[in-house]
C-alpha cells in the first residue's frame, strides 16, 4: 500500500482515540475508574486481534480505527486512578514511570519486530498485541477504586449536585481556558511524538536500512524513554511540572539534526539514544501528573481524556503531512520531520510556560464544579 494509505491508517486510530478517551472517561467520573480501564483494555486487544486477519487493507483500517477507541479509553482512566492513589510527595515520579511504560511497550514491539518479523509477518505482529488483555485478571482481582473519588461520588450524591455532563463543565469558564491550554501543550507534544515515530519509516525508506538496524536505535531510543520519564519524574517532584517540561523541550530542539541529517549509522543510535532523554521521551514524562492535577476530581477522567485525546488527534495529523512531502515532494523523511519536531518543541514551551505551576496539589473530594 501506498506510504500515505498507511499514514492516514494511524492518523484515523488517533481521532477514534478522542471518542475512546472521551467516553470512557465520562464513564469513569460517573462509575468509578477499575470498571472502565478494564473495558478499554478488552476493546484495544480484541481489535488487535481482529485486525491481524484482514482479507483487505480497509478491513485492517476498520478495525486499526477501532482500536483507537481503546487506546483512548485506557489513558485517561489509568491516569487518573494512578494519580489518585498515589501520594502527592511522589506524583511526578510515579507519572513518569506510569509513562514510561508506553516506552518499555515500543521496546518490546521493536525487538519483536527486529528478531521475528520475518516468521511473525505483520499478522503476527498485531496478534501479539492481544497480550495486555492478560491484565484484566489482575485488575478485576486486586485494582481498588481510589479513595478520592468515592468520597466525591458520595458527596454528591448526598448533596444532589451529580455532574452528569462532565464534558460541557469543562467549557464553562471556570475551566474554559484550562482546557484550551491543556489541549494546546498536548497537541504540541503529539507533534514532536509522531514526527519521532516516523523515523524507523525513515530508516527504511530514506536509508535502506534492514529491519535489525531499523529496530537498534528505535530500542535505544526507547529503552532511554522509560529512563527519561523515571528521571524527569523525579526532577519534577522538585523543581516543578513546568520548568521541567521546558528544560526538556528546550534541550531537544538542538538534538534533532543530529540524527536525522546524517547517514552515520554510530550518530543515529547515539542521537536517538540522547533524544530518548529529552523531546523523545523525556517530554511526556509529566502528561498523567500535570493533567490530572489541572482538573477537579468531578471531572478529572472526562477532561484528561478529552484534551490528551484531542491533542493527539491534532498532533496526529503530522503523521500524513511529513508522508505527503516525503513521497509527493520528494524531499525524503528526514527535512519534514525536522521541521515537524522543533515546531512541535517551540510550541510546547509556549503552551507550558503560560500554564499553571501544579507541583503539591493535593486533589480533593470537595465538591469544586457541581
């Protein structure tokens, strides 16, 4: 299929993941979060799976946008059941390893990937991605409901103010401009993040690269992701969610040339092993912290969801555009993703420099929108 047949492929995953995030998000502010993570996960697995036998490419983009659903629907829940439960001394850190978990995930595809895609085929590669449905046991039997929103759910049932529509409180203006901002600073991450994930495409395409060289550096430069996150985290617990961020943006503009305008193959793992560290990874290191403390515990799951979702569906849209001007323009990969990444990072330090400083905050049960 052609690269931008693809493309768009993954940029339909990403919108579906606003109507996942979204919804399941509403429903976890209504019925609690263990319920819903668990529904995101079967739904995420199950269209894998189906995904992996399909007769037509437009069958596989059926179910590739179904599974985005899915995708949506577990970060938002996950983040805000992690965020909740875990003391606020510590959030940052436990954000950022709850992150780099997405890190230690693309680690894993991309040795799989390296070591047995030509057995596995690309059918295999998406059954293997029905693996976390292996944590709805563990979930069901030992995952409690945090304590804050039981308390907030029973006070508004005893006062009779239930939010019962979560999604419009957070266009009021109260938290209109909270949640613009949110959705800005998200989409300028998604920039910097889908123009990334276009590099082992560049490492195809623009270099020829065979797939156990196309897999190193994108393992390095994951495995530096989940360091990233960890460390940043705890940076974060310190000197703040926003300077943090910025420091991390800043240093990754910088950075970007040097792996993706040569053909050294030693200064492409080396700089991919240095952006895992910074715009690669170290850059969403706060996403669950600095989200789920901007938002009150009524609606914290409906907001996180909608604005990372949304962020990333806009974000998502880079994922295209650098495939349009690699192939019709001739430019290759590497000149579209450089532009993509450094605006990606301009925008981001904008977006979190004229947002809130949210270290410390403890999140309450008190009533705050209803």
């Amino acid at each position: 299929m052609p690269i931008t047949d693809v493309a768009w492929a993954v940029t339909v995953t990403l919108w579906m993941r606003i109507v996942g995030g979204t919804a399941n998000g509403w429903l976890a502010d209504r019925i609690g979060r263990k319920g819903p993570l668990m529904l995101s996960i079967a739904i995420y697995s199950i269209c894998n799976f189906i995904a992996g036998f399909a007769p037509s490419f437009w069958f596989l983009f059926l179910f590739r946008s179904l599974l985005g659903i899915g995708m949506g629907a577990e970060w938002p829940v996950g983040a805000s059941l992690a965020m909740e439960s875990w003391p606020v001394r510590s959030r940052g850190l436990i954000a950022g390893i709850m992150q780099g978990g997405w890190g230690l995930g693309f680690l894993l595809a991309s040795g799989v990937y390296g070591l047995f895609y030509g057995y596995l085929g690309w059918r295999g590669m998406l059954w293997v991605g029905v693996a976390p449905a292996l944590l709805l046991v563990y979930i069901f039997r030992y995952v409690k409901e945090p304590k804050v929103w039981l308390e907030n759910r029973r006070q508004q049932r005893i006062q009779k103010r239930e939010v019962r529509a979560p999604l419009v409180s957070i266009f009021k203006p109260a938290l209109l401009m909270t949640t613009l901002n949110a959705c800005w600073w998200t989409a300028s991450g998604a920039v910097v993040a889908y123009s990334l994930n276009l590099f082992a495409t560049h490492l195809q395409v623009d270099l020829h690269l065979s797939p156990a060289l196309v897999a190193t550096p994108i393992i390095v430069g994951n495995f530096s992701f989940f360091l990233a996150c960890t460390g940043w985290g705890w940076v974060a617990d310190r000197i703040g969610r926003r300077w943090t961020l910025i420091i991390i943006a800043a240093v990754g503009i910088p950075l970007t040339p040097i792996y993706l305008l040569t053909h050294n193959y030693t200064l492409i793992v080396v700089g991919m092993l240095l952006q895992g560290f910074f715009a690669g990874g170290g850059i969403n290191s706060q996403n669950a912290s600095y989200m789920t403390e901007r938002f009150p515990t009524e609606v914290r799951a409906t907001a996180s969801g909608f604005c990372y979702q949304a962020g990333i569906g806009v974000g998502g849209l880079v994922v295209p555009l650098i495939a349009y001007f690699a192939v019709s323009h001739h430019t290759g990969f590497a000149v579209p993703m450089l532009i993509a990444g450094v605006s990606g990072c301009v925008s981001f330090i904008a977006a979190v420099f004229l947002g809130p400083e949210t270290r410390g905050k403890v999140l309450l049960a008190e009533l705050e929108v209803a």
